[in-house]
C-alpha cells in the first residue's frame, strides 16, 4: 500500500491571488500547494519565461569561437551525442543546423552496447573520416580520458552537457554545462537538448526567434522525454514546441505522430511521453539511434520509412518487457520471500539492457521498494539497471558496493551498474546489508495530492481552468486529487473486466471514475463500498451531456489508518526476513485457531482474488495477523500468489491441517524462545 499525503495551503495567499488575478480558486490552491504564493512567481509562471541570454551558460563564448573558427577554416565537424530521446534530439538540432549553414558534418551517436558517452574506439572513427572538432550534446562533461585522447590525436573538443560534473573536468576549448560552478544562468535544469538550443542561439548572435521556429518542435520532445523540471526556460520551450508540434512539416515527425494515433489538435506533453518518446527511444533500445535522428532530419519516404521502423521497435520492446516481466513475475511466485526484502534484487541470463530499466520501474511501481535488475551476458559480465524510491539514493547504494563493481553510475532514483556475473551473489548481499544498516525502516512509495477535494470544487470552469497550468511533466505534473469516502454505486467492467469504472457519489457529486489495468474481478470493491481514491479530473461530453471524470491513480477502502498499517506491515515484513522482533509483537500477530477459519471462510467466499490490505480493511484485522494467516494458507495450499501482489484461494482435495504450517510453527518457535528466556 502507498503512502498518501496531502499538500499544504496558504489560504491567505489563495485569497490573494484569487483577488488580483483571473485564476479560479481551485487553481489557485493548486499553485499555493506547490509553492507558488506570491503573486510575481504566479505571473511568471503563467505568463512564460523569456529565454535567458545563452551566454550566461559556462564557456559559451569559448565554444561559439571555437565552432565558428572551424567553420571559417572549412574544417569537418562531428556532432558525438546519445542514443536515448533527449540526446538524439540534441544531435538532430545541431547536426541539421550545421548541414543547413553548409558546413562539413558528420554525427556519431553510439549503439547501446558500447555505452554512454564518448569511447576510444568511436574518437578514432571520427578522426578517420576526417573531422577536426567534436561537440558532444548530452554527454562528455565526466569523459576526462577520452578527451585526453581527442588531443592526443590533435582534434579539438567543445562539451555541451548537462550531467553532474566530476571533481576532474576533461580538457576541451569549452565546457557548456549549467552545472558547473560558473554557471551565471539562474535556471540550470535543462535537457541536453535545451544546453544544445542554447548553443544555437549563441551562434545564431542571439536570434532566438529563428531557432525557436525551426527546432522548438524537436526540443519540446527531448525535453519531456528527459524528464526535467517543466517549469521556467523549460515550460517555455516546451510551450512553444508543442504549438509547432500541431503543425509541424518534418514528414517523419507527421508519420510517428499519425502512427501513435496522436489527435494533433489535442497534441500536449502527455502525447509526447506516452506515444512520441518511446518510438524514438526505442530505437536506442532495439536497434540503431540513428533510425529516429534519420527521422528527424531527412525528407520524403525515407523519413516516413523512418518513423515506420520507430513504431515496429517500438512494438519489439514491449513484447521484450512483457516476456522478461512474465519470467520475474514466475520466479517470484516460486521463491516469494524475495518481495519482503528491503531492496529487491533479480538477475536473469541474456535480458535485453535496452528494457531491463523499464522492467525495474515496472516492479518498483508494483512492489513499491527500490528495485535492481541484472542481465549477465556469454561475456562474464552482468549489466544492471535500478529504479528507486524518495529517500533511498540508489547512487549511494551502489558507491557502498563499488569495491566488486566494474562500473556505477546514476543519482537517487535511478541508477546503472555492471559486475562481474560471478559477484552478482555477493552484490545482492552488499545491497541488503546496505539497506539493513541505514534504513531499519525503509522509505514509503509516497504519493502526494495538492488538494482533498470537496464537492463544491467540481465543476466545469474550475476543470478547465486546471489546464492553465500545463503543459505537465516533471516538476510540474498534472493536479492529483484526493477523494475520502466516495460511495459507490456502480462497478462496471470495461473491455471484458481488464479495466474497471466506478460510479460514486461524493459530496453531492457525481463522478465516473476510470481504473486503467485494473480487474473488475480483483479489485477488491462492490456497490455500497465508500472508498478513499487519488487521480486527476477531467469533464467529459457524450451526446451533448456533460460528466466529470476522475481518473484513478491509486484506491483504497476508506478507513484504512496508515500509519498503523504500515507498522504492522514493517513488523510482518522483518519476521518474514528473519529479524528479531520484541516477543510482544510477534504474540500479538499470531492469529488464534478461530481467527484463521474466520478469514479462510471470508477470503473463499469472496471468489476472486484479494489484496491483504483489502482483506485487512474489511475484517478489521491489524494486516501482521492477517499476512501470517494467508502465508499459512499458501502453507499449507489452501491459497496461492496471483499476478500483481494478489492472493488466490483454492479448493484443496484433501482435508488440511493449518496449523501444521511452516509459518505458523516458526512464529510459535519464536514466541516459545522468548518465554524459555524469560523463565
């Protein structure tokens, strides 16, 4: 179960920007919950950020006199950039700006298996095909080794980047990256592709408005695909790039957008997340980046061929990350206690590296813990991908284990590794006993609405309204509500029970309430329920009839205490890993012979699967007693693990004694040592 939260407002502060501005007050809430209170960071917000001078960014006057003295010596240059979203666009931006000005381009973005950033074997191509200068884009700020080599070779070297910088930068004629120390920009949080518009504006001698008009599109795309903070310079790149989105002529760009089925008179940042950056990032994943750059920069049926190929590597990739989610999800079954520990690590043969970080946010979002996945190669070598949540830097973790690591790399929720395939074992241990040592009591996946909503504040205008605050994307998302107590009064399945609406009243209003990927049969929730739900509002129109929509982002039964759930289910959780618990507990979670044939005739009557903090909910059992009874039933097979964390009863052919259960007899153990003890 999440963790939920909701934000704090300033009612003084809403009043007053409810009085000097034409915002509705659901809006203005929403803005004072995120910070914004005074009325000068509300206009500015609103009214867009003009780009700042790109010269405030470090060393940009040493690049554009370095590139324009190429330029002027007829000399080729090399755009070197990435294979995901941000730093394909970031080539396609510079490469095709290059190509239109006339000068001797080449562009060089490497495959996924030879890794991030600049490498030897790359430098000497480039030099073979005879470029003197190369200017990285989303890349080479850490690269201390290979840019030694570039000189070595007698080339030049301009870094535009926007990672963190190591403490040893690496020699270039100039390093543009916001997050070096003299950085006079007050915004730093660009894309790769943001650093890579400034650059152009630069060598443009500051005319942003041909630069916007000609690459916004683009950037808008790399921007949401990074996920930076949309707000400031970067809400008005995005802004402006998604108005040029709806009419844009590059025929790769119309194609993938007809192929995602993007309506493009309702084009905004969630079209772009959703349909438009996986196609182009699937190229990186599952075949060359340079089919989505081709994409970008060419004309005709070649670009059209293109975004073709996009689509179908596309389609390979989440039939990968199906198959690999299938695997775990079997494996998982089969040694179940693996979901209890504090970070969970799996490892597999052969998974593709291009999917294995998309799995592990697939599994943190379902077993709401810090997951590490490891694919070990014919090579020796395992290849790692982490997700993490708020409050455990997965980089720290990994820096602790650096001592077996071949390499690491990443910040708090997200991270890459590799190891030899014979330390994955010894890994696994370093990161548990990393996690055990720091985080007795790890951090909850945590979701945080800006409001708890009241009838009052749905309506029409003030949905509508909402949509003043886009485009949303990270640091800027769409408004999460929460709902407490809503009754239900209709389940409907949808798409034959794959997705599941509910029909509630909430005070005084009535709402449809969408649950994607959710199971009319497994959610846990029937007419006359009251309910506790989070999502964002929408108003719908069908035959000229108008309804509001809350779509569900998480839900639970309402009167659900947290905070007591979650310390039971921490207690529950260190007994299945075998810590010491006081004796007090473990007796207080050890359900009596009668409470166990209470839930097992509930838990069956129920004929569908359920979750423990469902089953918890409506029994009124604290959720350590209850997941000690269904640990006994899967004992004993009188249940089994379902698909997404749910339990499933069963009808055993033979009479079942539950208390010879291996759970129920170690927490007898247990208890029976502490008295022994205490005689």
């Amino acid at each position: 179960m999440k963790k939920w939260e909701v934000r704090a407002i300033n009612t003084n502060a809403v009043d007053e920007t409810v009085k000097n501005t034409d915002l509705s007050r659901l809006t203005a809430e929403i803005m004072s919950a995120r910070g914004y209170n005074n009325l000068e960071d509300i206009k500015a917000f609103f009214n867009g950020t003009e780009l700042s001078d790109p010269y405030l960014l470090p060393d940009m006057d040493k690049a554009v006199a370095t590139i324009n003295q190429a330029i002027e010596n007829g000399e080729t240059i090399c755009v070197y950039g990435d294979y995901d979203c941000d730093g394909v666009t970031s080539t396609a931006i510079l490469y095709d700006y290059f190509m239109n000005m006339g000068v001797e381009t080449l562009c060089y973005i490497p495959e996924r298996n030879e890794g991030y950033g600049l490498n030897m074997r790359a430098v000497d191509e480039i030099r073979q095909n005879g470029a003197t200068l190369i200017v990285t884009v989303d890349n080479g700020i850490t690269a201390v080794r290979e840019a030694d080599y570039i000189y070595e070779l007698g080339m030049k070297l301009v870094i535009t980047d926007h990672h963190q910088p190591a403490e040893a930068l690496p020699r270039a004629e100039a390093l543009v990256d916001p997050y070096l120390e003299n950085c006079q920009s007050e915004f730093r949080d660009f894309a790769g592709v943001g650093v890579a518009l400034k650059l152009l504006c630069a060598l443009e001698d500051g005319g942003d408005d041909f630069i916007i008009e000609q690459y916004a599109d683009i950037c808008a795309i790399g921007t949401i695909a990074d996920i930076v903070p949309l707000v400031s310079e970067n809400r008005t790149i995005v802004n402006m790039g998604l108005k040029q989105l709806k009419y844009t002529e590059r025929e790769g760009l119309v194609s993938l957008i007809e192929q995602s089925g993007i309506n493009r008179d309702n084009m905004n940042s969630s079209s772009v997340a959703y349909f438009l950056a996986p196609r182009i990032n699937a190229a990186g994943r599952f075949g060359s980046a340079l089919t989505a750059l081709d994409m970008l920069v060419t004309e005709g049926d070649e670009a059209v061929g293109n975004a073709r190929k996009l689509t179908t590597l596309n389609e390979q990739r989440k039939q990968c990350e199906a198959e690999i989610v299938a695997e775990i999800g079997k494996y998982i079954a089969d040694n179940p206690d693996i979901v209890h520990d504090r970070v969970i690590v799996l490892s597999g043969k052969g998974w593709h590296h291009g999917v294995i970080g998309i799995v592990a946010a697939r599994l943190l979002e379902r077993y709401e813990k810090p997951v590490v996945i490891l694919s070990a190669d014919d090579d020796g070598f395992a290849v790692g991908s982490a997700r993490s949540i708020q409050g455990f830097n997965i980089f720290k973790c990994f820096d602790a284990c650096k001592e077996i690591l071949v390499k690491y790399g990443g910040h708090e929720c997200a991270g890459g590794l590799t190891v030899k395939e014979s330390d994955i074992p010894e890994l696994k241990e370093m990161i548990l006993e990393y996690a055990k040592e720091n985080f007795p009591v790890m951090p909850r996946f945590t979701l945080t609405a800006d409001k708890l909503l009241r009838g009052a504040d749905i309506t029409e205008q003030n949905i509508i309204d909402l949509g003043r605050i886009e485009p949303y994307g990270a640091g800027n998302p769409e408004p999460l509500f929460a709902l407490s107590g809503a009754a239900v009064l209709r389940v409907v399945p949808l798409k034959n029970g794959e997705h599941t609406k509910l029909e509630v009243s909430y005070d005084g209003v009535h709402l449809s309430c969408l649950m994607f990927r959710k199971k009319t049969a497994s959610i846990g929730i029937k007419a006359g329920d009251k309910v506790d739900l989070m999502g964002t509002l929408s108003v719908n129109e069908y035959n000229g009839k108008k309804s509001f929509t809350l779509t569900v982002t998480d839900y639970r039964l309402h009167g659900i205490r947290q905070e007591s759930y979650f310390a039971a289910y921490d207690a529950y959780e260190s007994f299945r890993r075998g810590e010491e618990l006081p004796p007090e507990i473990l007796k207080k979670g050890r359900p009596t012979r009668e409470e166990l044939v209470a839930i097992y005739k509930y838990a069956f009557n129920l004929a569908a699967p359920f979750t423990v903090t469902n089953l918890s909910a409506r029994l009124g059992i604290n959720c350590f007693k209850l997941s000690v009874a269904v640990d006994a039933f899967c004992d004993t097979g009188l249940c089994r693990a379902a698909e997404n964390g749910y339990i499933e009863m069963t009808s055993p052919k033979t009479r079942v004694d539950i208390e010879s259960s291996r759970t129920l007899h170690r927490l007898d153990s247990l208890i029976k040592e502490y008295e022994i003890a205490q005689e």
